[in-house]
C-alpha cells in the first residue's frame, strides 16, 4: 500500500530545505504580498502615510512512502523541523477494497 505525506509549508522568508529524503517532490507556490498604509501622524498631515508589506512563501512537499515507512518520515520531517516556518501535514493513503467482502445487491425475481 502506498502512502502519501503532504507537507505545506509558509513562511515569512525563505525556508531551507536541504536534505530532503528519496521519493519527495518540492512545488512551489506563488508568493502572496499584503500592502498596509498607515498614517504617520494622525493628528496634522493626512497626506503623510507609510507603507509596510508583508510576503508569505508557500511550498509544497510531497513525500512518498509504503505504510511501514510511514513512522520514520514522521519522525524525520520532526526532527528537520525549520524555525519560522508552519506546518500542515496531510497524510493520504491508498487502500485495496477486496470484492468479496462487499455486499452485493440482491436480485429481485
């Protein structure tokens, strides 16, 4: 059974992500940039304003693995944890359904 691991990760800068294990596809997603302007005196220049802006990069990992290697990704992408960065993991797995244990639908004579 083959088993997917999803990892999104966001940052305010560029997070490393340097020894990735075998079997990992990196896909990265566009960067996001929110403008704030604020007043810098509220009082007497409203003309007066300044700007901040603040990026956001995304990335998506994809990590490929069989169900008895699942415990060791886990515990690797724990332990190669980047700081400053958030996570999401999303773990997808593909499972055989066996025909015969499957009702079948009775027929109506």
């Amino acid at each position: 059974m083959s088993t997917k691991i999803r990892v999104v990760i966001s940052s305010f800068g560029r997070p490393l992500m340097e020894n990735l294990p075998p079997h990992t596809r990196k896909i990265g997603l566009p960067e996001t940039k929110v403008l704030y302007t604020v007043l810098r005196s509220p009082h007497i220049d409203k003309k007066s304003r300044e700007q901040f802006e603040t990026r956001v990069q995304k990335y998506i990992v994809d990590i490929k693995a069989e169900r008895h290697e699942l415990r060791q990704k886990l515990f690797w992408l724990k332990r190669h944890r980047m700081f400053g960065a958030q996570f999401e993991v999303q773990v997808f797995s593909k499972t055989r359904l066996d025909p015969q244990l499957l009702p079948l639908p009775q027929r109506k004579h």
